[in-house]
C-alpha cells in the first residue's frame, strides 16, 4: 500500500492521554487503482496492534470524511508536529480540509458520537465494578464531552480545535461520572443540542464533493499500477512481444 498521510491521534492529540495511555496513529493509504479491477476484493481498511494503528484507503477515507465523521475529521487538522507521513497528496487533504464539512453532517456525525459514548456508559457506572471497567468509563465520558465541545466549536467557527483548554477538567468529569453521576453526562447533551439549534453556523449546507472527487482521481491516475515485480515482468514481457522478429 502506499500511506499518502498520517499522524497521531486519540487522546495523545486531545491532550487527554494519561501514563498507560495506547498511541493511536491514523491514516490513508491508496492501494493500486488495476488492483482494485480484479476479483479479489481488497480490505478497505488496514488495523494493527503493536503499534495501534488505523489505515483507511482513499475511497473509503473520502466517504467517512464526506460524512462530517469525527475522527476522521481530526486527521486533516493535526499539528504540524503529529504528522508523521505526508506526501503531496496528502497535504492536498489537508489544505482542502474544509471542502468536506456542511453543517448538518456536523451536527449529525459529533451529537451522534457523543450519543453512542453514552449509552455505552449508561448503566455502567456505580461504582461497584472493576478498576478496568470504572477506567474505560471515565474514558467514555471525556470522550462524549470532547465530542460536544468540539462538535460546536466545528459547527460554530468552521474549524476543528483538536487540543482541549484544560484537560483536568476533563479528567475530573470522567471520574465524577465513573463514580456514579450518570446525570452529569445525561444533562450535557441537551444543553449542546440548544447550543446548536440557537447558532447559525458559517458551514455550507452541503460539502463540496467535486473537489473530493478531483482528488480522488488524482490518486487512482498516480497509483495506477502496482510497483511489484510482478508487474515489472508482465511490462517487459509485453514489450518483447512487440519487437519485430
């Protein structure tokens, strides 16, 4: 495959990682546009453990993209200093890093998250349970309130702010609703629904999916072929054929 971009995300990027904190990379890879023609259908994602990381190819990447989805989203707005591959085409995602918003799937895609993050927790959150389980509690829980918070900053300014202001605070309410306080979490999202219904976002109605698709054929024309062997010698043998006796 060939990574186009990627970089370090998760709750290193957030500001939330801890000591036992995993780092989790993330990134887009585009496989060989005549490999994509055969009949062996090809993974369109790639996930290893060791280092932890996620690989998405460009097709499905633009989907999830297209699609407002938040940690997807976070790729395009990393540091400088999170990067850890990128080509051209890959900075091409980055500088066109707005095309894939409208104001809807914002809303939508972080609200719907951050819903998810609750229902998981929801019930599971007495007290009473194991250190492992009241750990990946408090982790669903800053992350619901991570996803509202930059959800409406998304939805309000047209940008993704990926550090959060005061990561403490954050760790605090993951163990207060750890401990128990399911309603702390509960209250958050219908405060931040009539955040959304009360503020008119400068997002476009509508992502701009010719500039995606642009891209995307800029990357099935760069990487055509394969760059195996195996297609090295198909190449040559096609051109012996073609010499005159």
């Amino acid at each position: 495959m060939h990574i186009l971009l990627s970089g370090i995300v998760g709750s290193t990027a957030y500001g939330l990682a801890g000591p036992d904190s995993d780092i989790d990379r993330l990134g887009v890879f585009a496989a060989p546009t005549l490999a994509l023609l055969g009949l062996n259908t090809l993974p369109e994602s790639v996930v290893t453990s060791g280092p932890d990381r996620t690989l998405h190819e460009a097709a499905k990447w633009l989907r999830l993209a297209l699609g407002c989805n938040p940690t997807v989203m976070a790729l395009v707005w990393l540091p400088e200093e999170l990067y850890e591959v990128r080509t051209e085409l890959g900075h091409e995602l980055i500088t066109m890093r707005s095309s894939f918003l409208s104001a809807q799937r914002v809303r939508d895609a972080y609200l719907g998250y951050a819903t998810q993050q609750f229902r998981r927790l929801e019930g599971r959150s007495d007290g009473s349970f194991s250190a492992d389980t009241r750990k990946r509690t408090a982790k669903r829980a800053r992350h619901l309130r991570r996803l509202c918070h930059q959800g409406f900053e998304l939805y309000a300014s047209g940008r993704v702010q990926i550090g959060v202001t005061d990561p403490a605070d954050y760790h605090r309410f993951g163990e207060r609703v750890a401990s128990g306080d399911t309603e702390v979490a509960r209250r958050m999202l219908p405060v931040f629904e009539d955040a959304f219904n009360d503020t008119t976002s400068p997002l476009p109605e509508r992502p701009d999916q010719a500039a995606a698709e642009r891209w995307f054929k800029r990357v099935r024309r760069a990487y055509y072929e394969a760059t195996d062997r195996r297609m090295n010698w198909i190449s040559k043998a096609k051109k012996l054929e073609e010499e005159p006796a």
